[in-house]
C-alpha cells in the first residue's frame, strides 16, 4: 500500500509539469494590423506594434506614437478517447491586450516601450471526461514587458536593442486517480498555481535594412528567457470505489478502512509548495517587405523557434524532484501577407501562416493540455485613419491539425487521446494615435 501512496504522488507531480509545458506555445498576436498582415511585417512598422515584430523599425516614426488595443482567442475542438467521443475542450474566449508607445529622440535614436502577452495556453474538458485525471482545466499566462532603444546608422539602416521583462503564471486543475497497482480505488482533486512574481528577463536585438527603395529586409533574434515560477498544489479526496477497495483488500493484504486510510494520507501528502525552473526558447525571425506599387504592399516573414530546450522538466515538490519527459522539436513559422491602400484613409489587409506544433506525438511526452497539432491561419482586415487617429481591426480563423497520442494512467491502462475538427476564432481591434 506505501506503494500506492508514492505512485499518487508521483502523478500529482508529473501533472504539475505538464503546465508549464503547455504555456510555453508561443503567441503572435501583437496588434489587429499586425494579425491581418500574419506578423509579416519585419522590415515596416505598421504601428507601435513595430515594438513587437521588429523595434528596429520604430525609427520610421518621427512623431510620437500611441497604440493600444486587444485580440480575443477562442479555441475549440472536438476530443475522442480509445475510438470514442468525449466532448469538447472548449475553454471559453482570451482576451490578449496590448499597449505600445514610441518616441523619437535626438540623434537619429528611438525609444519604444510594449506591453504585450508573448506566451498563453487555455484549455478546458468537462468535468467527467474520460481522462480527467491527466487535466480538465489549465490556464498559463506569460506577458511581457519590453523597452527598446532604437538608432537610425543610415537612411536605409537601423538597429535595435531591449529587454524583454517576463510575466509567467500557472492555474490547473485536474483529478488524478488513486490507484493500487492495476486497481483504480477512487479520484482525487488537485489544484495548482503559481507565477515567477514579474522577476525574470531576456533580451532581444533586431535590425532592418533597406535593400532598395522599396524592398526592406528584417532580422531580430529573441534570447532564452529562464524563469523559476513559485506556487502550491493541494490535492484531497473526491470519492472512492468502495467496491473495489472490498474485492482488492484480501490482495493487497489490508482492511477496507485500512485502503481507505492510506488514500487520505497519500492525498495529504501531494499538497505543499511547488516551483520549477523553466527555460523558454531563443528564436530567430527574419522577413521581407515589397512594396509593389505606392498602393500594393508585400511581406514575407520566417520564425525559428528553439522549443528543444525544453526537452524535459524538472518541478520541484516538498516529496522530492519530479522530471518529466517533453521531448520537444524546434519548429518554424511561415507567414504570407500583404496590404493594399484602396481609397483614400483606408487599408485592406489579408494573410495567411502556417505555424508548426512543437509538441512531441511519442507515448506519455506531453499532455492534453496543450493537444498536439499544427496551425493554418487565414486572416484580414481594415485600417482606416482620420487626422493623427487610426482605427484598425481584423479576423483571423486558425484551423488546428488533429493528431493522435498515447498515455499511461497510474493503473498501467494506455488511453488514445485524439481532437479534431479543432479552430480558434481570432478578433483583434487596435487603436493609435500619433502626436
């Protein structure tokens, strides 16, 4: 039975690791231009959300610049288990705000300041669904603060150099099994959150180069940022089987009372303070803007991002160290955009991205937190600018791929866990202002 105990434990443990797995899927929702144009916009800045895709290019700016706004995510798709239906994760809508300023200073030198969510994860299952005791709600927030110093070396040359200030922070729930080898005794209730108290940081360097009047070339690399996120979990006992705990008591050589006694103090066990030690990725992006004609406007944009660094996760618990297996693949993301100014004030804009999943398909490396699967991202939108004022707002629908994968459950028993039919409306609306 002491066994049992350790192995609850244990899969409070794992479960706690798998959070911050899930909140490392990067977000690229820096402002509703920047989601019409598919984030293709390294060599031009659209709006101050140039402090996001490449402050490099907030030299163009030779007045004071102000935007701010929001997007609104709503993910959903459909779950099977072993070949059989189990509902819907569907966690409701997200709403990622964002604020940005520039300021042009003397010397050929620019400030820029964003505030902006560059990591996000929120999933939810019913309740009772099939594998609640893996997860059945997570939410993970990563926001990030980010002053950059900007300087013009000539005309057609900028570079650009800033911190990037981290906001992580964790909430799951699930119900873990209390099980005895191969019998399943009861469910349990687990609860866990935590944040790294705004006391992390990166950096980040860009450039952008004019190639030729009207061809711009961009490049920006994104630091490793190593954050240590501080929290507690508790867990206590949901219900037991107590016809399984009578048929299994003779096998495991102890009362009924005695069974029922060992899952309460396994569950007082798995509760205490929590941390873990996590190193989100560097990535690489580069891209290239054309404009056509004074009216027609194209951009490409690719992004590398080092996910493999996390290749395993060690979260730390007052019964000891726990590590869980990611096994992360770098990835990339590929974005085709563009805009064309159709009438006077007005802009039309349309994209389309092809976002590849980092997550690993292989046998207990993961969770259904974050379901595995790549992303196409077919977005548009509308600019239009009054006076200093602009007024931009766009739509995007991300079209998730499905994808299959297996987990063990403290009984031994393998569950097949697939989605489908997964989408995510994207809503975006962004106000700026120039003085």
């Amino acid at each position: 039975m002491k066994k049992s105990v350790c192995g609850m434990a244990a899969a409070v443990a794992a479960m706690s690791s798998f959070v911050a797995s899930g909140a490392g899927f990067a977000l690229y929702e820096g402002s509703a231009k920047g989601i019409a144009w598919g984030g293709a916009v390294m060599g031009r800045a659209v709006d101050g959300s140039a402090n996001f895709y490449n402050p490099a290019t907030i030299s163009d700016f030779t007045n004071t610049v102000i935007s701010a706004g929001t997007a609104i995510e709503t993910p959903r798709a459909s779950t099977r288990v072993n070949g059989k239906g189990a509902g819907r994760m569907d966690p409701g809508g997200f709403l990622l705000p964002h604020v940005y300023a520039v300021q042009p200073l003397p010397w050929d030198f620019s400030f820029g300041l964003g505030i902006a969510p560059e990591y996000g994860l929120g999933t939810q299952y019913d309740d009772n669904w099939a594998m609640n005791w893996n997860t059945t709600e997570t939410l993970v927030e990563g926001i990030v603060l980010n002053p950059n110093l900007a300087y013009r070396i000539t005309e057609d040359w900028s570079v650009s150099a800033g911190f990037r200030i981290l906001y992580f922070s964790f909430e799951q729930y699930s119900k873990p099994m209390a099980a005895a080898g191969a019998y399943r005794l009861g469910q349990l209730s687990s609860h866990l959150e935590g944040d790294n108290g705004y006391a992390d940081w990166g950096w980040q360097v860009s450039t952008r180069y004019r190639i030729l009047d009207n061809l711009s070339l961009g490049v920006m690399y994104k630091s490793y940022i190593d954050t240590k996120v501080r929290g507690h979990y508790s867990t206590h006992v949901k219900s037991l089987d107590t016809a399984t705990i009578n048929a299994v008591a003779p096998y495991l050589k102890a009362t009924p009372d005695q069974i029922v006694g060992m899952v309460a103090a396994g569950a007082m066990q798995a509760r205490g303070d929590a941390g873990a030690d996590i190193r989100l990725p560097q990535s690489i992006a580069a891209g290239l803007n054309w404009d056509v004609t004074d009216t027609v406007h194209l951009g490409y944009a690719m992004t590398w991002t080092g996910w493999s660094s996390m290749d395993k996760l060690t979260f730390n618990l007052e019964g000891g160290d726990r590590t869980t297996e990611l096994d992360w693949d770098d990835v990339f993301r590929f974005s085709f955009g563009g805009a064309w100014d159709f009438a006077e004030n007005w802009s039309a804009m349309a994209s389309y991205v092809y976002d590849m999943d980092p997550c690993s398909t292989a046998p207990d490396a993961g969770s259904t937190m974050l379901p595995a699967g790549d992303r196409h991202i077919i977005s548009g939108g509308l600019a239009w600018s009054w006076n200093n004022l602009e007024i931009a707002a766009c739509y995007g629908l991300v079209l998730m791929v499905g994808e299959e994968q297996d987990y063990t459950a403290d009984t031994g028993k393998t569950y097949r866990f697939a989605t489908s039919d997964g989408f995510s409306h994207q809503i975006g609306l962004t106000l700026s202002y120039s003085f």
